[in-house]
C-alpha cells in the first residue's frame, strides 16, 4: 500500500521515492523498468512506458533479455539512448549471474554443475555460441571461455584454438558447451562428429574432454549422462 506522501508524487517520481523510502524490493517490475527510461513523453509516463513494454511479453524476463535495441525502440518513447540503457542494464544483470568470487571457485563434477557455470553465458542468445569449461586435476574451474560465434544454425570449432588454450591453462579436462537456439535438445550428427574429434585430439595431449552439454534454454543435455562421449 502507497503511503499518502508518495501517491501524492506525480507518476514520474513514484518509482523514485518507493526506492528511496522503502527499499528496492518493493519495487514492482514495471516501476523498476521505470527508473531505467527515467520519462515519459508528453501523452505517456515512463511507468506507461514500462507497463506497454512488459505487457506485450506477459512479463517475461526472459524474453525482455532477448530484446535488442530497435525491440525497444519499437514502443513510443524509447529512442537510442534509451533502448542502449536497458540494454546494458539486461547485460549487467547477466554478467552478474555469471560472476564468481576469487574464494569461490566451483568444482565441476557432474553436468548440472556445468550447466550452473555455462547457462548465464547462453541466457537469451539467439544464435550458437561454443565454450568451454577447463578444469584441473581435482576438477576446480580454471577458466570458462567462448571458442566460436555462429548463426542461427550452427557455429564453426576450431580444435586447436581449443588445446592451444587448455595447454596454456595447464588443464587436465575439459568440458564443452554449445546451444541450440531452436529448443531442440537432440545432437545433431554433426555435434557427434565434432565431439569425437575434440576427445579424439584430447587423447594425444592427455587432456580428458568430459562432457559435452547442449543448451537449450533452461534444459540441457549431456553427452556423458547418456552414454555418447
């Protein structure tokens, strides 16, 4: 419930005074998006701004994390500016939810924990992105790093480019990664055939390749769980 003194405050400022008054967490979604376009325009507040935006996603963070910049710029009162301050206010969030403290560096020893470590880094992609997980002898993360960009219907592995970093990280182990944009869980055939190669090329350096997970949204599957490596 709206105390007097901030239902008193024109449209614009409420979302403010809530923050600074009450505290962040009671903020609503709208009124935290609201902070961000900062106004309105003449016929429409910036908390109408907010309200049309989440309305046309059912209020969906998820799929607000997919927007790109001229999404954005799609509603009435979001211009460049604008759009690039939700954009990077999205991707702070994101960078954040994969960020580990230097006391607080995981092991990895089975696939959810891979896919706790790789699932910020495939959060609202809409094309294929390649990574990997390199791990030491006691299966402690040494570093997780992106190997390719692709399209929407695949993305090209450079297998040395992926030893010549686990080399230079001392790796005993890896783990790969790499989504699928469509949903679809199932290996593609050339999925498999790039997976042999990499444990096929891991074999001459003595550095074990895991696993292999792809995402698919908030589901993943596993190479190694069901027997494919």
């Amino acid at each position: 419930m709206y105390s007097t003194k901030i239902s008193a405050l024109r449209v614009e400022d409420r979302p403010r005074e809530i923050l600074a008054s009450q505290g962040k967490e009671f903020l609503r979604l709208e009124e935290l998006l609201a902070i961000l376009i900062g106004s309105g325009i003449p016929s429409l507040s910036a908390l109408g701004i907010a309200q049309s935006i989440l309305e046309t996603i059912d209020f969906d963070l998820n799929r607000l994390g997919q927007f790109t910049t001229s999404d954005f710029m799609n509603f009435r009162g979001i211009g460049v500016a604008r759009a690039s301050i939700l954009i990077a206010a999205l991707e702070l969030g994101r960078r954040r939810a994969a960020f580990h403290l230097p006391n607080d560096i995981p092991f990895v020893r089975s696939s959810k924990d891979a896919f706790d470590l790789f699932q910020p880094k495939f959060l609202d992609l809409g094309h294929e992105e390649f990574w990997v997980i390199h791990l030491n002898r006691a299966a402690r993360l040494l570093k997780i790093e992106r190997i390719s960009t692709g399209g929407i219907a695949g993305t090209v592995v450079d297998v040395k480019m992926i030893f010549k970093s686990a080399i230079g990280q001392q790796a005993s182990s890896l783990i790969l990664a790499h989504n699928h944009p469509s949903g679809q869980k199932k290996p593609s055939q050339a999925d498999r055939d790039i997976t042999k190669k990499i444990v096929e090329a891991g074999r001459l350096f003595e550095i074990a390749v895991a696993d292999h997970l792809i995402m698919a949204g908030n589901t993943y599957v596993s190479f190694a769980d069901e027997g494919w490596m």
